[in-house]
C-alpha cells in the first residue's frame, strides 16, 4: 500500500491514479496519522462488496489479520479464510527455507 501525505496529492495525483488504475489500496495521511484509504472501485469490489474487497486488500498489503479483516469483512475467519482461498490469495507468506525449520523444528520436540 502506497502512502502520501495530504500536501503531496496536488503534485502526486497522477501516481495516486495509478495506483487505483492498478487495484491498489492507496493511504493519505495529514501530520503524519492516517486520514483516509483510497479505495480503488475494481469488478471485486462489485462482486464481494466494500467490506470483504476493502478487508481481502487490506490483508493483501499487510496491514490486517486474517482475524481482523475477517471482522471487516463481516464473516467468521473460516469463512475469510475461504474467501481467500477462492481468490488463490495465500494466507501465509512463509519463506521457504523458513517454513522447513519450523517443521525440523516441530519434528525434533516429537
């Protein structure tokens, strides 16, 4: 999620555009605290509606739980975490090499 601040808008409005053309949640700030999301209106948003499009894009970024956007999105985390999956959205993002000490990890208490 890109972010800018409320006086960069004037010079930046193209890159904010941008970044709506591209599907991506956009943050403006004033002082340096959030002032609003720019929400880009995308066929998702029709389809799944404000609240589960806007909580998915949230998620996507980072800068939600799966637990706290399942809230947004007005649904049970399992089913978020199917809505998710129907949009082949990874709900974790283990490195690989990560991901295979934890199991060796997991392994070696066993």
């Amino acid at each position: 999620m890109h972010t800018f601040t409320i006086r960069e808008l004037r010079e930046r409005s193209g890159e904010l555009s941008r970044e709506a053309e591209q599907g991506r949640l956009a943050l403006v700030t004033r002082h340096g605290q959030p002032l609003f999301v720019s929400v880009p209106f995308t066929e998702a948003l029709l389809e799944a509606g404000v609240n589960a499009a806007l909580a998915v894009e949230l998620f996507k970024s980072g800068a939600m739980t799966t637990a706290r956007a399942a809230k947004l999105a007005r649904m049970s985390l399992p089913q978020f975490l199917a809505h998710l999956s129907a949009q082949n959205i990874p709900v974790s993002d283990y490195d690989p090499a990560e991901l295979a000490q934890e199991l060796d990890a997991f392994d070696a208490v066993q």
